[in-house]
C-alpha cells in the first residue's frame, strides 16, 4: 500500500512538473516571437520577414511574394514607433520569419496606400506597441496590388490567393 502510495505521488509530481517545463517553453516561445517582431521594424537587418497574413475586412490575403516580402523587409528598416493605429482598415495578422513561428499581431492599412501599421501584443495584458511602415512611390506593382485588395470594396468576401 505504501509503495503505491509513493509512485502515485511520483507520477503526479512527475506530470506536475512536465506541465510546468511546457509552460515554461510556451510562454519562452511567445516572448521570442514578441521580440522578434518588435526588432523588426526597429530596423534588426538580422530579421527577414518570409510570409505575412491578413484577414479581416471581409477578405483574406496569404502572402509570400518575394517583391512584397522583400520591400516590406526594406521598408521596415525605416518605420517609425507612432502612439496607436493609423490606418483606416484593420486586419489580424501574422508575421513570420524564416522558419520560426508566426507572430499574431494587428496590421492597419491607411486608405491612400502611404503606411501600414504593426501593432505588437505586449505579453498577455491587451496593451500594443505600434510601428508605421511607409509605403512609397518605389513600391513594386505587387505590393500596390496588395494594399489595393485590402482596401478596396470590391474584394469584400474574397480571398487572395496563396502565391
């Protein structure tokens, strides 16, 4: 009976502190990936954006072009930490890059094409911090295609697709 007694207590501490590690390595993970987006548009050239996603709006874009990936990675070398959202259009997003995971986040795109917007969950108490990437007269076709189906009504209830 005593012996049963100890390896149950075993067992149970041993599946206490399996749960506590994996805690541990999610809340690690999520605080890696929150960096990794926050030294993104502070312009860290060791960061390549590799995919980014929207969904919102009544649309959805998935997108792995390497001339939108590649000016927005360029792009963010120069945004600007601004105080809240500025863009008219709001999106859940995601940004990824390379193979780490995916970094939830809320992407504003202004109407007249000139910024999107990364606000970046701070931990797990709702507040963000908010970066303006500028979009300027060098953007590739693709990226004005973008902006354009995320802004324009007539892409309401249509998804982009996956390139």
């Amino acid at each position: 009976m005593l012996r049963r007694r100890v390896f149950n207590s075993r067992v149970a501490w041993s599946v206490i502190a399996i749960i506590f590690v994996a805690v541990l390595i999610l809340v690690g993970l999520e605080l890696w990936a929150e960096s990794n987006v926050e030294a993104w548009p502070s312009g860290n050239p060791d960061l390549q954006l590799t995919e980014i996603r929207f969904k919102g709006q009544c649309r959805e874009a998935f997108i792995k072009r390497i001339y939108v990936v590649a000016y927005l990675n360029m792009a963010a070398r120069n945004a600007e930490r601004v105080a809240g959202p500025m863009g008219e259009f709001s999106y859940y997003g995601q940004l990824k890059f390379g193979p780490a995971a995916a970094r939830e986040l809320v992407i504003d795109v202004c109407k007249d094409h000139s910024h999107i917007g990364i606000g970046v969950p701070q931990g797990f108490g709702g507040e963000y911090k908010y970066w303006s990437i500028h979009i300027g007269a060098d953007a590739p076709k693709e990226v004005g295609d973008l902006l354009n189906f995320l802004t324009e009504d007539q892409y309401r209830g249509q998804v982009l697709p996956h390139d």
